[in-house]
C-alpha cells in the first residue's frame, strides 16, 4: 500500500471515530427528544397555572438549566443578602422539573415539592409573609 493510501485510509477511520463516538442510536435519540417535549409541555401547564394564582415568571433569571416565579405580594425589605426578598419557586432541569423547590421571603430555606402536592400547599405558601412562622407540611 503506498503512502497516499495509507494517509488517505487513517484519515478516513480518524473521520468515523469521531462520527462514531457522536452517534446515538435511533431509540435513545427518539426517548431524549419525547422526554424532553414532555418536560416542556408539562412547564407550560405549571407555568400557566401558577401564574393564573398570580405568581409571576422570571425571564431574567431563568435559563436552560433551573425556571423561577415570584409571589410578588409576599416581597420585603430584606437585611440579608442570603434571604429571598419575595417567595420563589425555582425548578431544576437536572431534576427534569419534577420537583418544585420554594424559598420563603426573608429566608434562605429550600422546601421541595413534586408538582402536584405544591398545589396541596399553596394556599399556605402564599399567605406566608417575611418573619412570620413558615407553615408546616407534615
């Protein structure tokens, strides 16, 4: 085999390793894009029933990877730069948004929620204002 053959053949197998190694299988690629569209469709019907109740999206602060809405009647002058100043729920795309997690205005803490036991205890997130006693979900 000449020198032209056998640049011509390692450039060929370097060009289907890297092909290779960026291939996905068909079935793996369709479940990435049907979970994914299911994700999205289920943000869509949170979000519109959230904010139905007056929470409002947070276009600044939400990306590809975590969402937030704001319960702008709870905000408060807040001292500490750690405390929320206004009750936040924010999801996680690592957790495929199925757990809503929610920081109370004037605190720090992180409750978790999946989706539908948040709308158990909404009516108590809501009312929950700065320094009163966070509600209990026992």
């Amino acid at each position: 085999m000449s020198r032209q053959s056998e640049a011509k053949k390692a450039r060929r197998n370097k060009r289907r390793a890297v092909r290779e190694s960026n291939w996905l299988p068909d079935n793996v690629l369709d479940d990435l894009v049907t979970s994914q569209a299911a994700i999205a469709t289920d943000l869509e019907v949170f979000d519109q029933r959230i904010t139905a109740r007056g929470w409002i999206f947070d276009e600044d602060e939400s990306d590809e990877d975590f969402v937030f809405w704001s319960y702008e009647p709870s905000g408060s002058d807040v001292d500490d730069d750690e405390a929320a100043p206004v009750t936040t729920i924010w999801m996680s795309a690592d957790e495929d948004a199925e757990i809503a997690h929610v920081v109370f205005v004037g605190t720090a803490d992180d409750y978790q929620f999946e989706l539908m036991e948040l709308f158990d205890h909404l009516d108590a997130i809501e009312a929950y204002r700065a320094g009163g006693v966070p509600p209990r979900f026992d």
